[in-house]
C-alpha cells in the first residue's frame, strides 16, 4: 500500500482489484458537506468574514453585516430554510447551521448596497498611498533598490541599520465589482444541483468553477454532475439525513452516563418521540 502510494499518490483498497471500478467515479462526494459547508461556507467566511468584505457595526457606524441581519427577515422565507443567526458573521452568532448556509444567497443585494462606499473608500486609501509612495521614494527610494540585487537576510539587515523604511504596501480592494454575479452563479448552482427532480440540462447548467483559486472542496463539485447523473437527485444520497437525526439525538437530554446507558437512554427519548408523533397522526 505505501509503494502504491508513493507512485500514484492513493491509497491501495481492495475494490481496486475489481476490474469494472472506477475509483474516482465510484468514489460518492457528500453534497451537503461539499456545497453548503465547503464550497458556501469557504466562500462567505474565508473570503468576506476573515478577508473583511463584510464588517460589523462600530457603536457610531452600521456596516455590511447589520444589512445581513436585516434582510433574511425582511421577507418571507420557505419552511425548508433555515433562518440566519441573529448575528450571523458575529463572534456572538457563533457558527451557522448545515439549513442556514441555503439563506447566505441574499449577499448580492448586501454587495450591491455597499459596494459604492466600499469604492470611494478603497480611492481614498488609494490616494493616500500614493502621496506615501511618493515622499517614500524621495526619502528611501535610491537607498532601498541599491539592496535589492543582495536578496537575503543580510540586505534587509542593511536597511534597517540605514534606518531605510520598507515601501508602504498599496491598498487591497475590500470588495471586488462583479464579485456578487459570481456568487450569485454559485447560489444558482447550488439551487439547482438541491432540486428533488433534475434534468440532464439543469445538471451541464450547473457546472461550475474554473483553475481559479481552486480548492480541494471546489475540485469535488466537479465531479457532482456525474454523481447526480449516475445516482440521481442528491436527497438520495446526501448526509441531510443522518447529519439531522444526529442533531436530534444530541438534542435528548440525558443522565451523561457511560458504558452503554447513554445509548439506552437516548433510544427511550427517541422511542417516545416516535410514539407521540404517531399517536398525534392518528388522531388527524
């Protein structure tokens, strides 16, 4: 298994024996971990929470997110989604559920309110660099490129001991134009590879991503297309049930007991469940 590693790169398994076995296509990618907290999640933390494209309100100040906490209440929203925490983006919305990444596609109307101001503030920051660059370069300028051939310790060392500053570093654009279209083709994806019913047109529709700032996560929604055409729509095979049922059973309360009791008393909670639920369908 290691040799076979070491050339390939993947792990050795005995269905790899079977001669019909396509590791790859056979291989079955979760589309709820995938999507919603991979692809979605990724997409709303890593890049706008952590990279500040969405900020939170000073106490004089309303910035992106209160807008996030506003619109999902504006209107109304189908029973299977999941509302937003409170102070979603928040340290103190802590972390969103598997339901309430589907309600992340009201970003767009987010981006395109704020994105004026987040423009006029990048122009400034901007302007600002340049007037820095400018009295960097006659202050610093000569000195700092005569190091630059001695790429080493040694040449920033030399610069310090010259009291030569590094060059101010130029702004970063907080949110991007046309970065909401590109959400919005993922959403609209992602609406259509969570259809109960899905035709072969919706499926090549939805087909996603480039080489772009790929990811592992974003390599495997590649291969959903082919999942869905070979095993159908993917509430046959996603883990929304067993990821739901898990949240159910971690919602019993219980005695914290351990050598099997825990389990015992789990199985009584949920049998109770299941007895009052049936008892209430036959009273209907």
């Amino acid at each position: 298994r290691d040799k076979s590693f070491k050339e390939s790169g993947t792990r050795w398994f005995e269905f790899a024996r079977l001669p019909h076995f396509d590791a790859v296509r056979m291989t079955v990618v979760d589309p709820m971990h995938n999507l919603l907290i991979g692809v979605i999640k990724n997409h709303w933390y890593a890049t706008w929470i952590v990279g500040h494209a969405l900020r939170s309100k000073t106490s004089r100040v309303s910035c992106e997110l209160d807008l996030a906490h506003k619109h999902p209440n504006s209107f109304k929203m189908p029973a299977f989604v999941g509302r937003p925490a409170k102070q979603v983006g928040e340290p103190a919305g802590r972390g969103l559920s598997t339901d309430t990444y589907k309600s992340l596609g009201t970003i767009p109307i987010i981006w395109h309110a704020s994105l004026p101001a987040a423009m006029k503030e990048y122009d400034g920051a901007t302007a600002s660099f340049e007037k820095r660059m400018a009295a960097w370069e006659s202050r610093h300028g000569a000195t700092y490129r005569a190091n630059i051939p001695i790429e080493s310790q040694a040449a920033i060392a030399s610069n310090r001991s010259k009291n030569v500053a590094e060059p101010p570093k130029p702004p970063e654009v907080r949110m991007n134009p046309g970065e909401d279209r590109i959400f919005l083709k993922l959403t609209t994806a992602t609406k259509i590879y969570m259809q109960y019913e899905i035709t072969n047109q919706e499926i090549t529709r939805a087909e996603l991503y480039g080489p772009e700032k790929m990811k592992p996560k974003h390599h495997y929604v590649v291969h959903l297309p082919a999942q869905i055409r070979d095993y159908g729509p993917v509430y046959g095979f996603w883990c929304f049930l067993g990821e739901r049922l898990n949240k159910i059973l971690k919602s019993f309360k219980s005695n914290n007991w351990g050598g099997g009791q825990l389990e015992v008393s789990m199985i009584r909670e949920w049998g109770r469940d299941v007895q009052l639920h049936e008892t209430v369908c036959g009273l209907g």
